[in-house]
C-alpha cells in the first residue's frame, strides 16, 4: 500500500468467496457495524478515531500489506459491516475496491473516504474539504447525503478475474507524466500544486522538444468498442499508436481541470492521437474543458463508451500506479455510494 509509484507485474487475482456476495440491502442495525481501513504509510495522517459513545462499532484495521486486505475485507464482508471508511489516497482506495470487489460483487457497503494520500482526487470530486478527518467522516454518517460513483473494471480480456478497479486511468503521455509527478511529490508538491507543475512541465517538453523527444513519443496501442470496431484514429501519426490516453468517470479534478469537459455519467475517455503542434499549442483549453469540436482535425477527441478494448504495448497507470502491458477490457463497475458533508 505504498503511495511510491512501481509497476504491478501482472494484474491481481480476484478472490471469490465460497458464499455469495450479500444481497443489496439497507443497513438494519440501530447502531452501525462499521469498517475502518488506515493505510500506515499515507502521508498524512486521518487524526485519531473520535469517541463515538455508542453511536457505531468499530471494526479498525491498519494492513501493513496489499495481500492483508484479503483477510479484511474478507472479515467485513461475512460481518455485513454497514460501512467502510478508508484513510488513504487514491492509491489505497484502489486497493480496496479491487480486494473487495470478489467479496462484495455490486452491493458493496456505503463508503467514507478520508483523504490522506498524495493524491486524492476521488475526493475532489467528492467535493470533500481540505482537512477532513475521521471526526468529520463519523459526523457525517448521521448528518451527511450520499454520491453515487462507479469505478473503472480494467480486467484482462481473457480472465476476468485478474483485475483492477479505481477512477483515474491513462497511458501513452500520461505515465511520463506520473513520473513526474511522483519527482514532484518528492519535493514536497501535492495534490493542486503537483498537478499544476507537472502540467506545465510535460506541455513545455512536448512544445519545444524535438520530434525524437520522449514527451512527444507515441504508444502502440489498438482501441476498438464492445464489437470489436476499432474507434476512429485522425490518420495524424502511425495508426497503430495513440500519443495520450486518459479516461475516468469522474468530472471534477485538481487544480480546476476539466480534461473530459463538461459533466456526464459514465465512462469518458480523452483521445490524443499524435503530439502534433496543433493539439499541443491548444492543450491548455482541453485542460480547462473549452476544446470544441474542431479539435478532431488536429487528433483530439473525447470518447463516450461504456465498454472499451484496450491492447496496449506499453503499461497503464490507475491512480497512480503502473500496470503491465497487455490485452484488456475496460468497464464500469458497480454503483458506489459515498458518504459526503
């Protein structure tokens, strides 16, 4: 549960209880069961857990490893808990939907998140405040409303179960750029201020460097929808290559960007398909959401699909870690609920 970025080898395995997932259903007890998962390593910390004089009971666990959230989840899931707060970043929530994803099928408990990570920006589009701690999170299980989210399934196309579940995904340009980041939040830039700095370092590479420049190198990679299709490539740069792939189901992200445009339910996936001067020079307005139309002549389009195939070249990165190369299908997840001021 490291927040450093490294590369996964292979994708996890899913882990399927012997009993079935529990029906969906609203919690019945008068004082909820409620699951707490700390990640020790967040790099800031989530305050201590408030006296709840009775209001829920607690189940707290602090895994010291990816492989121990098995065991959680596993014991939240035959107690029926009827919450799970996580403190971490977006990392560990990952981490959490993907471990628990065979446990609790599509009725997985009501979610808190407390933000703690290097990034976080599920809680961003939560719209969660700066410095919200537990004290916050368990004050809000009586006083606060619910947000529907649903994840992105990446799943390798021949084994469904060998899968990974969050909210944040892109390859091609994007992993140099997550390596950046991470340079960034080695000098003390998170969250806003890392993205801010990471975005105006990668586009000055990619403006003013050389065809031969790592920032403007594409990525091999084949996109086709559910039929097997392939989606539309501009014919700018080799047809078998994408420059910059991103995609995410939400709509609200650090420092004010709005790379998929304006907001919308489902899967939205934003499509470079050459570093061409003409998408470059205009990046700033598809950062900001005011990329129109008349960006497709110059490779730049945002695609809406709820199922993708994905065979990539190179590896992918899903809130903020990398994941091997490979033949994949992305999808939407179930229909999350999260507890929000």
């Amino acid at each position: 549960m490291h927040g450093s970025v490294h590369l996964f080898d292979r994708l996890p395995q899913v882990v399927r209880p012997q009993v079935p997932a529990r029906p969906v259903a609203a919690p019945a007890r008068q004082v909820p069961l409620v699951g707490v998962i700390r990640n020790p390593r967040s790099r800031l910390k989530a305050g201590p857990l408030p006296d709840l004089d009775g209001r829920a009971t607690l189940l707290d666990e602090t895994p010291e490893k990816r492989s121990d959230l098995i065991d959680v989840l596993a014991r939240f899931a035959e107690r029926q808990v009827d919450y799970i707060v996580i403190a971490g970043g977006d990392g560990t929530v990952r981490d959490v939907l993907t471990n628990g994803s065979g446990f609790f099928g599509d009725a997985w408990p009501t979610l808190l998140v407390v933000p703690c990570g290097k990034t976080n920006a599920l809680a961003v589009d939560l719209g969660l405040p700066t410095h919200w701690t537990f004290e916050h999170a368990f004050a809000a299980i009586a006083g606060g409303h619910d947000e529907v989210r649903r994840p992105l399934v990446i799943a390798q196309a021949d084994n469904p179960d060998a899968r990974v579940l969050g909210f944040v995904f892109g390859a091609g340009a994007f992993v140099r750029s997550i390596q950046l980041g991470q340079k960034a939040h080695d000098k003390g830039a998170f969250n806003n201020l890392g993205v801010g700095l990471t975005t105006i370092w990668a586009l000055a590479q990619a403006l003013f460097g050389g065809s031969a420049n790592v920032w403007r190198r594409g990525t091999k990679m084949r996109l086709a929808d559910e039929a097997g299709e392939e989606v539309e490539h501009s014919g700018l740069g080799p047809v078998g290559e994408r420059y910059f792939l991103f995609g995410s189901t939400l709509t609200r992200f650090p420092a004010g960007m709005k790379p998929l445009g304006e907001r919308t339910d489902g899967m939205q996936m934003a499509i470079i398909d050459h570093a061409n001067r003409g998408v470059l020079l205009r990046l700033p307005l598809v950062i900001r959401g005011l990329a129109g139309t008349g960006m497709r002549r110059f490779g730049y389009r945002v695609l809406r699909s709820d199922s993708l195939r994905l065979d990539i070249a190179d590896r992918f990165i899903l809130d903020g870690e990398a994941f091997p190369a490979g033949d994949y299908r992305i999808t939407l997840g179930p229909k999350l609920r999260f507890v929000v001021p």
